[in-house]
C-alpha cells in the first residue's frame, strides 16, 4: 500500500481537527507509522527544491528522557527570556502556557520526538522546514497520533546537538513531539474571516 492511501481520513477533517496535542499515552508508535509521516513531511514544498531539512526521531528511552531534560532547561529558559521564573509569575488563565509548562515535564516520555533541522543556513531554508512540519502534523493526525510544535533555546543547542551527534552547522529549528493523545483531536479556537482576512483591498474586510 502507497503511504498516501494509509492516511485515510478526509483532508477537511484532518485541517479542522489539528490541534495542539500535550496530553500524550507512553505507547509507542509502529515504525511504518512513524516511517510514514516522516515521508510525508519530505514531500512539502521547499526553496529550490533544495531540500534543505533533515528529520531527527529519537525513539530510544534514555535518549527521550535526556533530551527531556534540556528540553525543561529550554523552555525555562524561554521563559526567563519574557521575565517569567517560575510557575507563580505565569497568568493562571493563560491555558496554552500552562499546558505547555506541565508538558515540558513530560516531552522525554512520549514515544518519538522529531528534531526538525535546516541543513542550509538563511531564512530560505527556514522556511522550507515550515511546510514540511505541517505534513508531518496532518499526516499523524490521519494515523491518530497527535503532537505539537515546539522550539528549543540556544542555551541548550550545543549539548542536544552532541546527545545526538549532529554535526556543526545545522540548526535544530523544531521539536515536534508526537504520539497517541489522551485526549481528544479538535477543534481549534481562531480568529473569525473577517477579522483576518479582505478582498482586493486592505479595508474591504470579508463580512
Ligand atoms: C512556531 C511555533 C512554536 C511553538 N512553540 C511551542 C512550544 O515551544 N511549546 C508548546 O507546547 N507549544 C508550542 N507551539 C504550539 C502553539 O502553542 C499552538 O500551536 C497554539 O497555541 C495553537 O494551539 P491549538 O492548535 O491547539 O489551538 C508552537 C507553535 C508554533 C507555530
């Protein structure tokens, strides 16, 4: 079976039922699974065709649980950066935040975790990566595994780099962890058309 045909729910449903996924079951996922997403995210659109991506899944559990750890490191890091230090400095109606905190706990025991690299340096190869990840999102969304975008922090680069052996000059642009949801997929709460969007002309908003 192509893996096209194994991601077999509709499209629309796919695009209105991505969401964030924090909340992750340890149980792994089949490596056809995970193989295909991963073919998926190689099919996206990129500059020149260039290419410019390579896709790091880290699988192994102690692997997972030290990676885990930098990853906690990263995003306190991240939020130092804002003037956050600690949970009692974060808005406790600022849902995603809280959720994204109690999830930088948890990241190393989800079952892979793919390191989204730019081979290539610049804003070209940047935004190739972009494309690919939302294949890679879709595709697992259709296999029912769930997963969000997340980033790391540069005071943690060097040493995620050297866990894994990635070579100098490549940037870890994202983490994408991903596994079955405990939860359920969508949907997602975004601004309405015509706040965003107009036609022909900045001011003629779609009612
Ligand atoms: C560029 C980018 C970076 C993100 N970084 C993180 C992150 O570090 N940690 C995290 O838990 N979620 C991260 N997210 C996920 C967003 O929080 C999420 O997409 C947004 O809140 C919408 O969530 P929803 O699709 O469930 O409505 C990131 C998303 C994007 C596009």
């Amino acid at each position: 079976m192509e893996p096209s045909d194994r991601f077999a729910i509709t499209l629309g449903e796919a695009i209105y039922s991505l969401r964030a996924i924090r909340r992750i079951k340890p149980d792994p996922i089949p490596d056809d699974d995970l193989l295909d997403v991963l073919d998926a995210a190689r099919q996206a659109p990129n500059g020149g065709n260039s290419q410019p991506w390579h896709f790091l899944a880290i699988k192994d559990e102690q692997l997972r649980r030290q990676f885990g750890e930098l990853y906690r490191e990263a995003w306190w890091a991240k939020r130092a950066d804002q003037g956050i230090h600690g949970p009692d400095d974060i808005d406790p109606t600022n849902r995603t935040t809280l959720s994204a905190m109690k999830f930088a706990d948890e990241i190393g025991s989800v079952p892979a975790i793919v390191l989204v690299c730019a081979t290539e340096q610049g804003a070209g190869a940047m935004g190739s990566v972009i494309p690919a990840v939302q294949n890679m999102l879709l595709a697992a969304r259709a296999l029912g595994v769930g997963g969000t975008i997340t980033t790391l922090h540069p005071s943690v680069d060097d040493r995620v780099k050297e866990l894994l052996d990635i070579p100098e000059g490549i940037q870890i642009v994202y983490a994408i962890p991903l596994g079955y949801p405990k939860g359920n997929f969508g949907p997602v709460t975004r601004k309405p058309l015509s706040e965003i969007c107009s036609i022909d002309n900045w001011d003629n908003k779609i009612s």
